[in-house]
C-alpha cells in the first residue's frame, strides 16, 4: 500500500521534474491518478471525491484571490514607479547580486511571512528581485528558498499557535501520554534553537541555488556575509522566541538581519567582488517613466504591510471582524467536508485595497486602475487550472482516511511505513515527514495538523524526546514551503513564468534536501 500511497507524489516529480511538464498539464494527471488510487484499492465513496473536489474550489478560490491582489498590487505600483523606486534602493545597498537576493529574498522574505504569511512573500520578493535584473526563474527560485525557516513560526505564529497545538489534541487516542506532549512554547523555543545553526546555513544554500553548481565559487565567497545576516536574524528570533512565545520571532528576527546586512554592507563587509553574471539585466533606471519619490513609493508597502498586520494579528478586534466575515458550505454534498472563505480576512484582499487606496498617492487614475486588474486577471485566470488541479491531489490524497478498505489515509500510510523503518533513528527521518506534510497540503500548518500525532507517537514509541522531535517536524515542514507544488505555480504565475514550474523544482529541490539533512543531523546530535 505504501507504494500506491506514494503514486501521487511520485507522479508529481516525475512529470514535472524529470519529464519537464508545465503544472497546467502535469497536476491534472496527478489528480486523476490519486482519484483513481483512492477509488481502489482504498475504496473512498465517489461521493466523498466529489466532495474533495468541491472543496478544493474553495480552497483554489482563496488562493487565486492571493494571486490577483498581488498582481494587481504589483501592476499599479509598476506603472506608477513606486516598483522601480524600491528596486534602486535595494540595489544602493550593493551591486552584488547575492548581497542583493540575501537582503530582499532572505530577510524580507522572512519579514513578509511573520507578517502575512500564505504565499505573500513571495509574491512580492519575485517581482522585485525580476525589477533588479534577476532572470524571472531565478527571482522565483531565490524567493522561494528564501521563504523557508521564518514558515516554521509563520503569520504571528499560525503553524506553531494553531497547526501544533491542534495537530496535537485527541494524544490519547493516537496511544501517545498526555503528560508526555510539550507545550507550543517548548516546541518553539527548541525550532528557534536548532535555527541557531540551520537558520545561519540556509542564506548560504540561497546563494547556492542563486549561483548554480557551476559557479559555486561565487557563493562560497559570499558565505560569510550570508552566514552573518543568517546567524543575526536566528539569534533574534530565538531571543522573541524565548521571551514572547512562538508568535512574533519571524517578524521581529527579520530585522536583526536586515541591521546585520546594512552594517556589514556599509563597513564593506559584504561579498567580495562583485557578482552579476551572464543573463542578469541592469537595475531598472532613475529616469525614463514615473518617479514618485522615495517616500511616496514606500509608503503602498508600509500600507499593506499595516493591512495584513491589522487583519491578522490575533487579539485585534479587526482581525477577529474580518475572519467571521466567511463564506461557508458544511457537509459537502452529504460526505462530511466543509469549506470555508474569508475574503477580507485574506492577503488578497489587503494587496487590493493597498493598492486603491495608493492610487491616490501615487497619481494613477481610473485607467491605470482598470489596467492593473486586467493584467492581473489575465495572469490569475492562467493560474486556476493548474492550481485547482494541484489542489484537488492534495484534498483527496488527505481525504482517503474514510473509505470502504478501512485503511489509513495515503499520507498516514506513508509516515506509519517511515516510523516502522527508521524508527530507532527517527530524528532523521522527522523533518522529511514535516516536508511531505508541507508538500501534500501547501503550507506548515495543515502539515503540522497531519502529521504532529504520527510525529509525537514515533518519538515515544522509539524513546525519543517528544519536544525535538516535533520540532523537527515543523523545521522540516517550513523547508517543505520552496517546493509545494501550489506555491510554485502561484509564484511562477506572479513572475510571469507560467509553464516553468518543473525548472523551479530542480532548482529548489537540492537546497530542500541538504536542509532536510542538516536538519535531521542537527536533531540526532542535540537530542
């Protein structure tokens, strides 16, 4: 069963990866696929899959909210020129390309994650990166690897708060002690220690996917600084972890990063030479369009980045408006799923009205308006078959625990086939358990929600800390985050290079398991 189980994913890497085809092609057969697996031998009701499909329209339905705003965010400010404002002001930092992709896909992409989280990052990192005269599929790949360790924290603390705390209830059930299962706060607190070294090494595995293997040299170089920026933010982050709890450090450890990074740039301290090889272009110029100064450039960021605060941030009466505003469907089609949307409560919608209410600023009128909702209605619409797609995979894959066979849900079987082979050295094993989660069911909270009960039942059957363990498990799900397929395509969509989802997998793939390596290495030394 385990290798019927695995088909889905296997199928995935396979036609994208290996066979090179573009998600819009590939998901739909890796959806077929695992309805067909789920339909035998598991023997899920065709009611049930139905259902799953509906509620991945739902889900597809949110997410492409997440795209539009985003594009259409994006589009105006372009037109405006509050986009190529910010772009030189990265790039006076320094020239150096990978001084530039550890500042904006490193340390704002974590910023943006602790902020608003679901995608956001890299929404906006891709963009600015390809405005700095990155080539589009690596300003995809650079933001994508650069959104890794803050995902173990997420939006003011989502995976840990919410993913852990419930992916852990009902431990007696699952034959695990109560007594034995640690609280959110320890299992963060031991996440932000191991970061203390994986956390410092992920800017250089960044530089490694920037660069290629061919040009290792020219990360190696610039190891150091990376190293420092690394090391800065993780120290930080585990300083609010300690002190404040899971819910702040990947908004507040960013910024040790970003102090790091500007000091060492202005004291000369940064990568040495100058790195911008062949088929980047130059930045984008001072003249030749609109310029609205640095101030009113910056200030559509510092709104949105209030909007999604304000939205998010649990305890805020706001937040708590716009998340009961939802739309509901209960007990899809009699099989016992529910669906749920949130519009105001999404990214989304915070990109859009960022984006109204900056127009005012930045002097776009009505037309300028209507065109930056075409352009990201035209790219959000070539999204949606590839995403719903993807996502139907995933909702069946997940779903397939109620079936006629009376057999555990395809992911279960896989994790309890892991438990049973490497059992005795499971701390390795852990993080990769986390990735899957993150891979199947897009994001570090529903892996943590999958897959924490499996986790914490392995470590105590094997003798193993519980709290390292399940710390493995979320530093392995937040690595999971560069190569969900969803992700993907929905980064891929808002850097205009749809079709080049299986290329983006290659290159984010190796970052991923060195990670994942380190990451089990880390936990069988510490303990």
């Amino acid at each position: 069963m385990i290798g019927v189980a695995a088909l889905p994913i296997v199928a995935a890497l396979v036609l994208l990866v290996a066979l090179r085809w573009p998600a819009r092609r590939a998901m739909p057969v890796c959806a077929g696929l695992t309805a067909l697996a789920a339909l035998w031998p598991w023997g899920v009701a065709p009611r049930r899959l139905a259902a799953a499909g509906v509620e991945a329209l739902w889900i597809t339905a949110g997410i492409l909210l997440i795209v539009f705003g985003a594009l259409f965010f994006l589009a105006l400010l372009r037109g405006a020129g509050a986009v190529g404002v910010l772009q030189r002001l990265f790039a006076g930092l320094s020239p150096d390309r990978r001084a530039q992709a550890v500042v904006v896909g490193w340390v704002l992409g974590s910023f943006l994650e602790g902020a608003a989280g679901f995608g956001t990052p890299a929404a906006i990192t891709a963009p600015l990166l390809i405005g700095l005269g990155f080539p589009p599929v690596t300003a995809v790949v650079v933001a994508l690897v650069g959104d890794s360790t803050a995902v173990s924290f997420g939006a003011v603390g989502t995976p840990m708060v919410v993913g852990m705390t419930e992916g852990l209830s009902g431990a007696a059930g699952a034959g695990v002690d109560p007594a034995l299962v640690p609280p959110v706060e320890a299992i963060a607190l031991r996440v932000a220690t191991y970061d203390l070294l994986l956390g410092a090494l992920m800017p250089v595995l960044l530089l490694l996917a920037l660069t290629g293997a061919r040009a290792w040299r020219a990360a190696v170089q610039a190891a150091p600084f990376a190293i420092a920026v690394g090391a800065a933010q993780a120290a930080v982050a585990w300083a609010v972890a300690r002190g404040l709890g899971p819910e702040f450090p990947s908004l507040v450890g960013p910024l040790g990063g970003l102090a790091a990074a500007v000091v060492l740039l202005r004291l000369g301290l940064g990568p040495r030479g100058t790195w911008s090889p062949e088929g980047f272009a130059p930045p984008a110029p001072a003249g030749g369009g609109p310029d609205p100064g640095r101030l009113l450039a910056l200030a559509p960021y510092a709104l949105l980045l209030g909007l999604l605060v304000l939205t998010r941030a649990r305890g805020l009466p706001v937040a708590a408006w716009v998340s009961g505003l939802a739309l509901e469907h209960d007990d899809i089609l009699g099989a016992g799923l529910s669906a749920r949307l949130a519009p105001l409560h999404s990214p989304g919608a915070a990109f859009a009205a960022a984006a109204l209410l900056s127009a005012p600023l930045l002097g776009v009128g009505r037309a300028g308006l209507l065109a930056a909702a075409r352009e990201g209605a035209a790219v959000t619409g070539r999204t949606a078959l590839a995403l719903l797609a993807a996502i139907a995979t995933v909702r069946i894959f997940v779903h397939s625990g109620v079936n006629a066979a009376d057999l555990p849900a395809m992911p279960r079987v896989l994790a309890d086939g892991l438990v049973l082979a490497l059992g005795a050295a499971w701390p390795l094993a852990a993080p990769w358990v986390g990735a899957l989660g993150a891979f199947v069911a897009g994001s570090a909270t529903f892996s943590n929600l999958l897959f924490a009960l499996v986790q914490a039942r392995a470590a105590a059957e094997a003798g193993w800390s519980l709290t390292s363990v399940l710390a493995l498990q979320s530093a392995g799900a937040a690595a999971g985050n560069m190569v969900c397929v969803h992700n993907v395509v929905a980064a891929c969509a808002v850097a205009g290079v749809l079709g080049q989802e299986g290329a983006v997998l290659r290159r984010t793939a190796g970052p991923l398991v060195v990670y994942l390596l380190l990451a089990g290495l880390v936990g069988l030394a510490l303990g």
